[in-house]
C-alpha cells in the first residue's frame, strides 16, 4: 500500500528490536537461581510478559516511576512479598545484564531505517521508555547514524499512547502529521494512537499475510522489512 508521507516514524521493541526474545532468554537465565522453581519456560516467560506489560503500562501513564514499575514486577514475579527495594533491585539486576547482552536486532529492521534516510525520508524512533536504555539498544543494533531522530518518553511531555508523545515527535521531524507514517506493533500505542493524532499507521504483527488491509484501512505486515513505501 503506498503512503504519501515525507517522514516515518519507527516503534523500537519488538519491531526494530526484539525485545521479546531478549526478555525470555533474561527471564529464564533469572529464574536459574531461584531455588525450587517449578515452572515450565513458556509459563515463566508468559508470567514475566504479562506482568511486564501490567507495570510497565502503569509506568507510561506517569503512575509509577521506572523504578517502582520494575520492583512491581520482580515482587510479584518471584513472589517477594516482603523483601526490601535492594533485594528487588538485585534480583532485576541480574535480569538486566542477560536482557542486555540478548539484543538483537528484527531482521531486515535497522537496513530499512538506513535505506530510507538515504532515500531523503525524514526518520525517528519513538520509543517509550529510559533514555539512556533505549539510545543503548539502538547502538547495539547499529542504529546510531546522526540523522536519525530518536525520541524517548523520558524526554517527552507524555509517553505514548498519548497525542502529546506524537505531537513532539513530528514536531522533531519538522513535518505535519499528515506526513507522517507511524510503524510499530503495538496495536493501542503505535497504532490507534498514532491515527488518532493525524498520522497513518502500518501494524507489524508476525505471522501474518503480508500486506493485508483490514476493514478499518490498516494496513498489516509480517516483519518491519516488509514495508513498502
């Protein structure tokens, strides 16, 4: 489906990075020290998704701070009713350095980014998120070319799915929204967010036929490489 824009913007987990298979292979490196763990890998990991997508969603509407959000879930996790913030603090430690040395990029993500800088798109990220965590990953998977706008919540008036989050960021690129297509997986912030703020949307959603368009006029893909412009 061809889009009319002169900007794109880029989700960075799980659609330039994949967030969830570094998350499950540092949650099963976890719970390696965790004497008497019962769980199979596909309940623990389960368990950690949804209780990362539980706080960390707590963290974006300004709820909690990223610390409070990232104890939550370790307290609930390991089920640590009564141990102290140095002891929950440890035990994501230990979660964060596997996370870390697990980043990889989605396939084909970061030479589609370069691709369109060098076509003369304007490009950025917008990421929610730590700043310095989110300019780290995209670093690791080679994104760290200068014309690349990245802007992260922690820098933002709001975090997505806010309108204020999209408003900044097309701000940053110099472009009306109308100019601007969003590309992420997340259906509620990359994608009914980015529409409600005046941008088109692409949804990445693996597994799926590439280039579907459902009824509302979203266009679907299988992988971020697959997009076509």
């Amino acid at each position: 489906m061809p889009y009319d824009v002169r900007g794109v913007l880029f989700d960075l987990d799980d659609t330039l990075l994949d967030h969830s298979a570094a998350a499950a292979a540092a949650v099963r490196h976890l719970v390696r020290s965790v004497p008497g763990w019962g769980d199979d890998d596909e309940t623990t990991v389960g368990r950690w998704r949804a209780l990362e997508e539980k706080h960390f969603a707590r963290y974006a509407a300004g709820e909690i701070g990223m610390l409070d959000q990232r104890r939550a879930r370790v307290r609930a996790f390991l089920s640590l009713a009564e141990a102290s913030d140095a002891e929950l603090d440890a035990q994501f430690a230990t979660y964060l350095a596997h996370y870390r040395v697990s980043w990889r990029a989605v396939p084909g993500g970061p030479e589609l980014v370069l691709r369109l800088l060098d076509g003369g798109y304007r490009v950025g990220v917008l990421t929610n998120g730590q700043a310095v965590q989110q300019r780290a990953k995209l670093a690791a998977i080679g994104l760290s070319d200068t014309r690349l706008l990245v802007c992260v919540s922690e820098e933002l008036p709001a975090a997505k799915p806010s309108p204020l989050a999209y408003e900044a960021a097309c701000r940053a690129l110099g472009l009306p929204p109308h100019e601007v297509l969003m590309v992420g997986d997340h259906r509620t912030n990359d994608i009914d967010a980015a529409r409600a703020a005046g941008l088109h949307a692409v949804h990445v959603v693996p597994g799926t036929s590439p280039g579907r368009i459902g009824d509302d006029g979203v266009e679907t893909i299988a992988r971020v490489a697959d997009l076509r412009l």
